[in-house]
C-alpha cells in the first residue's frame, strides 16, 4: 500500500495535510483539488538527536553543513539522444527541486533531510504527489529516526520475497514509493550510518566538558585562617559557615585584622578544562569533517588565502560526499536520460575582483564563456547585440539605467549548458 491512499481529491484534507486546488486562469474556473499529506504519524517521538545538538560545537557544525547543503540550487537536465551531446537545462526547475514539499520552502526541506541525514545517517521522503507520466513531484519528509527498514523474508506476504520494504507507523511502502538518501554503510546494509551512531561516545564526552566546566565556581576554594590563639571550634565552625554562606549569595566578605583567606592554587587553565574543550571541538571539526579551525578547535595562524582554500577543501573533500549521494539518489525520481545537479557556484561565489578576473579569462584569448552568460550570472538584465563582436556592448547596470533595457530580449526555454 502507498501513499497515494492518503491523498484526496476534490474534498478538503482532515487528516491535517495541504490541499491545493488548480484554476484555469483563462476561465477562473477550477479544475482539480488534491492534498498532500503533513503527518503520517502524530505521535512520532522527537528527533534523537536534538540532544547532541546541544553541544554548541555539534550545533555549529550542524548548522554549517546542512544550510550549505541545502542552500544550493539544484538543476535538472536531460542528455540528449544523437546530435549534440551537450546536455540541456530543463526549465523551469521541476517540482521536485524547486519545491519538494510544498508549502515549505525548499531550503528547509533540504535542510531537515541534510540534518537527518548526517546525524542519522538516513534522509527519508515518501514520494506525495506525481505528474501524469507517474514521476514524483512531491515528497513528504519522514524522521529517519521512526523508519524501519527491511528486507521481505516471509511468505505470503503481501510483498515479494527479497523486496526492501519501509515501515512508517502502520503504512507499508516499497522502494518506488520512497526517496532514500543512504549514508556510509556496508555492502548490502539498509540503512546507513551517521554521527549519532558512530560517534556517541565522543558527543557523551563533549557533553561531559560542557557540563564539568559550568560547574567551575567562581571563587576557589582555600583556608580560613584566624590568627585568634583562642578560638574554640563553635566559633570556628560559626566563622567557616558564615564564609560558606557569603560565598554562596556571592556577597562581599568582610575579616578583621586577626582573619585571613588563603586560595588554593586552582584554575580551570591549570586543571586543562579549557585545553580538553578545545580538544573536543577538534574531535568535532574531523566528525563532521571540518577543516580544523572552524568550530574554534586547534588554531592556527589563518590568513585569507588559506581560509578560502579551507573553503575549498571543505567543498571537495566533505560537501562533495554529501552532494554526490544527494545527486545520485534524486536522480533516480526522474525518467532515464535525466539527472540533476546542485549549482556550485552558489556554493563558491568568489569577491568581485576574482570573479571579474574569471570571466576576463572566459571571454578573452579563446573564449568559452558569452558576454550574455556573464551577465545571466550576475542576474542582470540582457543587453540587445552583446555577444556581437561587430557591435560595442553598453556599460550594463541595474534595470532602467540608459541603454540597459528594464526586461529581457526574450526568455529562453531550455538552454545547453557549456
């Protein structure tokens, strides 16, 4: 059984979903009325790890590494049967990646599905809604936390032996129904493994720090002393519950010329507290594969350049395992022949002078790049005859400056992509 016994047609949703109803802009009159639903399952227990997002260094780079993920756009294109082989932008964006599960916005659908994704090591989306060829244009995000996973091994069953079946709550659904962004694991393993799993040891110990350090009192503890040769123990008892207790309202003490207070020789530098939680931040910088330095761990001396190669790196040697999983997995929900790709260039955006200089080098000497296509990159206006070498291009600027036309030439309905 699917999904699709949960959606209605032409009735409100009651189930607590999002109906969406259709018009004919022509005519202003309806043409159909369906509903996606917005939760399967009311009582599904909270995320697991909420818990080790408490960690503040677990919080940052959480934070980091799904709103990275989730902040590129994302493209889909068709290769093209014979002739030219250069694959062409689909447009406009389909559904799927433009807004996956409406009325959310993309960004924070991909975001929970980046989140779960690296702490559960699973990101999981039951296929909602699909167009007339049957492909999924909807999904509903499920907590990978509440999913089981398994592979059918009894007869007489509803479903085939060997079939990989996802139990949510009381529904049943096979692999067509659902998108299953699967984490490192073993050959032949289900499901995947994440940071909540591998690594909750360290995230204990981190917590462990956090609370050890908020513990750290203000004042040190030490002697009271009395130079009195005749104080008696109910007077030194008195004198030591009266300390004890200015010190716990964090008052001022006040001793007389006979009494003094002697610290012991403690502090949390000295007891490595601090050494230890920064230690602890660079376990979680190579967890969540940081470079080292980010979340404020071991540092060391960091210039501009070397903070914008970090970019890099982090781009190809720890976005580019996330985003390959991601590109691979959704691209699998569209027909053969089409695959989809994350914008990285949103990812990379560049200082103006570095990326002035990139396109002098695309559209000078041999040029591979258009004078058209810089300014579709930064989202200006067109300019009639630009890409005509014959012809002197106008200085371009924001929409209804002269010469710079206030809408474009024309719109394009699928483009190759160099």
């Amino acid at each position: 059984m699917g999904l699709g016994k949960m959606l209605t047609r032409s009735v409100p949703d009651a189930g607590g979903g999002t109906r969406y109803e259709v018009y004919d802009i022509a005519t202003d009159g309806l043409i159909d009325t369906f509903s996606v639903a917005g939760n399967i399952a009311p009582d599904w227990p909270t995320s697991a790890y909420k818990s080790g997002m408490t960690i503040p260094g677990a919080w940052r780079a959480s934070l980091l590494l799904s709103g990275l993920l989730a902040g590129a756009p994302w493209h889909a294109f068709r290769r093209p049967y014979g002739g030219d082989p250069s694959p062409r932008l689909i447009t406009p964006t389909p559904p799927l990646l433009e807004q996956p599960a409406p009325p959310e916005p993309r960004f924070s659908t991909f975001r929970s599905l980046a989140l779960d994704y690296l702490w559960e090591g699973n990101a999981i989306g039951v296929y909602a809604a699909r167009d007339r060829y049957g492909w999924p244009t909807a999904i509903v995000p499920v907590p990978a936390s509440t999913v089981m996973v398994r592979r059918v091994d009894e007869r007489n069953y509803p479903l085939p032996l060997g079939t990989i079946e996802y139990l949510i709550g009381n529904m049943s659904f096979t692999t067509d129904e659902v998108l299953h962004i699967k984490g490192p694991c073993a050959p032949g393993e289900l499901r995947g493994l994440g940071v909540l799993e591998t690594q909750l040891s360290t995230l204990r110990g981190a917590m462990t720090l956090s609370a050890d350090a908020h513990t750290v009192k203000g004042v040190p503890t030490g002697v009271l002393k009395s130079d009195n040769a005749d104080l008696t123990e109910a007077e030194a008892k008195a004198m030591k519950t009266k300390w004890i207790e200015t010190q716990r309202n964090r008052t001022v003490a006040v001793l007389n010329a006979t009494t003094s207070f002697e610290p012991l020789a403690w502090n949390p530098e000295e007891a490595q507290l601090i050494e230890a939680r920064k230690f602890s931040l660079t376990e979680l910088e190579l967890i969540f594969g940081l470079p080292v330095g980010w979340l404020g761990g071991q540092t060391s001396s960091r210039t501009y350049s070397n903070i914008e190669q970090d970019a890099i790196n982090l781009l190809k040697f720890t976005l580019g395992d996330h985003l390959a999983v991601f590109k691979e997995t959704i691209s699998q929900a569209f027909p053969r022949g089409t695959y989809v790709e994350p914008d990285l260039d949103a990812l990379l955006a560049s200082d103006t002078v570095a990326r002035y200089g990139a396109y002098n080098v695309a559209t000078g000497g041999k040029p591979w790049l258009l004078p058209s296509e810089v300014r579709a990159k930064e989202k200006m206006p067109q300019v009639d005859g630009i890409d005509n070498a014959t012809t002197p291009a106008p200085v371009g600027g924001p929409a209804g400056a002269p010469g710079v036309p206030t809408e474009p030439s024309g719109t394009e309905t699928e483009r190759i992509e160099s």
